[in-house]
C-alpha cells in the first residue's frame, strides 16, 4: 500500500513509518512546514496525520494558536489537498484531551467532550479530519494517550527524575492515566489502515492505571526508589496552564479497538515499561 505520513519525522510518526515499511508498505514522508498541495498525496492509498505543535510546553497566547492552528488548520489543508485524489482512508491523530479531566468517570468514544481549551481543539480538529467523508475517504481519528516507548514522548521526560532518585507520584496519585505502548500505537493505526473502522477511537490500554500504580511500575522497572511526591503547585508554577494536562484524572478505555477485534501486545503497565526501558520497545 502506497502511505503518506505527516509528521514522518517524529516520536511516534518515524516509529509509524518503520512498522509499516518492514511490512510491506510504501512509506511517503509529507512535511507541513510548508503548504501542503494534492501532488504530496497523488497515489497514496491510505494518509497518516501525525503532524502537530507540541501540547507539552507553557501555553502562552502565542503557544496556544500555535496548537489550534497546527491541528485545526493544518489538517483542514490536509484535507482539502485530499480531495482532487481521495484516498481510501485517513487516519488523521486526535488525542485523550478531547474529554478533559473526569476523575473516576469511564471514559468509552461515546463520552461527550470537554469544553476547555484541549478540548475545544480536540473537536475541532476531528471535525476538520471528518470533512473528507463527503468525498469518500474512510476517516480515522485515534485518541492517543501517554504513549510508553524508547527514545522520546512524555517518558523520556518522566525517566530523568526517576533516574536520578527523585521520581514520585503527583499529587496524592489517585488521578487516572490514559496510556499505550508505542508499539501498540504503530498496531492499531495499521489495525485502522487494513480493517473497517471508521470515526473515534481511544489509542489506550484497556488497562489505565492510576498514576501512584504507574510511579511504582517505572521505579520498579529502572530499580529506583519513588519517594518524593510532586505538588501540584509546583507543576503549575513550573508550567502554568500546561499543567492542567499533567494531572488530569482520565479513566479512558479503547472500547471501539476492542470492539473491532484488535488485540494488544502490552495490555499491562508492568511489561509495558520494562519494555519501554530496557527492550526493544
């Protein structure tokens, strides 16, 4: 299958391409740096939209157009490049921020979304994506949680304290974290490429755990103690609004996935993070 990815060069996007080239596939990297035309999509059976602003920074006026418009916009581009030669399908990222923070609620694809700011992006951005139904393009959209793997994404950050012994649990930990393996996440997006689904789908274990579960699972992985628990008005001093996102409580589950048969490889934080910290993963 001929695949254009955006945002080939990332975390997840260059693991993406990876999986899918040892596979069998034609990988087409497409930038968004600049305009997007339909020529960068001419022949491509399937579109991976990876591409996206970093949410994981302070989020000053200027930070948070820069986040709307990366994702609103850009896959509005996306989409209208699409359209003179639609492809059978595109998967275009959306993220767990799209229900905000629920505490212990369970969170299933049905769940209405959240009206702050990630939120607010989060529908529209899907709503852009879902445009290209009209002409006939199967879409997508994959709720991506924290995604585990080596390398980059929220754990490379989170190992740093950890490892040098001043790691602990946010807050009182009892606020739910929405995670997946990478390699889980590579999965279903090719689990998407190849299977009927179509709208939302929750990219996370169909085992969330709470974040004191998943600060014990890490110090255990790396053998380092977990001792020191972080105030959470510390991380809004450090990272103002941006905060918000690190200790929401989302009890999110991939009902859609495991409703359309896919199977995960990590379905448990234990494994998950011994192999995103010392495997292959």
């Amino acid at each position: 299958m001929n695949i254009a990815i955006t945002g080939a060069s990332g975390f997840i996007g260059s693991f993406v391409a990876g999986r899918l080239r040892a596979a069998g596939h034609s990988i087409r990297p497409v930038s968004t740096r600049n305009p997007v035309r339909s020529a960068d999509f001419a022949g491509c059976e399937a579109v991976i939209h990876l591409a996206g602003e970093p949410v994981a920074q302070r989020w000053t006026a200027e930070a948070r157009e820069r986040i709307r418009s990366s994702r609103v916009k850009g896959t509005r581009a996306v989409v209208e490049a699409l359209r003179t030669n639609p492809p059978r399908v595109l998967i275009s990222a959306s993220a767990v921020g799209y229900y905000g923070s629920r505490g212990d609620e369970v969170l299933t694809e049905s769940s209405p979304p959240a009206t702050d700011f990630l939120g607010r992006v989060a529908v529209d951005w899907e709503r852009e994506a879902c445009a290209a139904e009209s002409f006939g393009v199967r879409v997508v959209t994959p709720r991506i949680g924290v995604v585990l793997g080596r390398g980059g994404g929220a754990l490379a950050k989170m190992l740093i304290p950890f490892r040098l012994g001043i790691g602990g649990r946010i807050g009182d930990g009892s606020q739910w974290m929405p995670w997946i393996h990478l390699e889980d996440l590579a999965s279903m997006i090719s689990f998407a490429l190849e299977h009927p689904v179509r709208g939302a789908m929750n990219a996370t274990s169909p085992n969330p755990v709470t974040n004191a579960e998943f600060t014990r699972a890490l110090a255990h992985a790396i053998h380092r103690p977990a001792i020191f628990p972080v105030p959470r008005v510390a991380l809004k001093l450090l990272f103002g609004e941006m905060a918000e996102i690190i200790y929401a409580s989302q009890h999110v589950l991939p009902e859609a996935a495991l409703r359309a048969g896919f199977e995960f490889r990590y379905p448990e934080i234990t494994a998950a993070l011994r192999a995103a910290t010392t495997g292959s993963g």
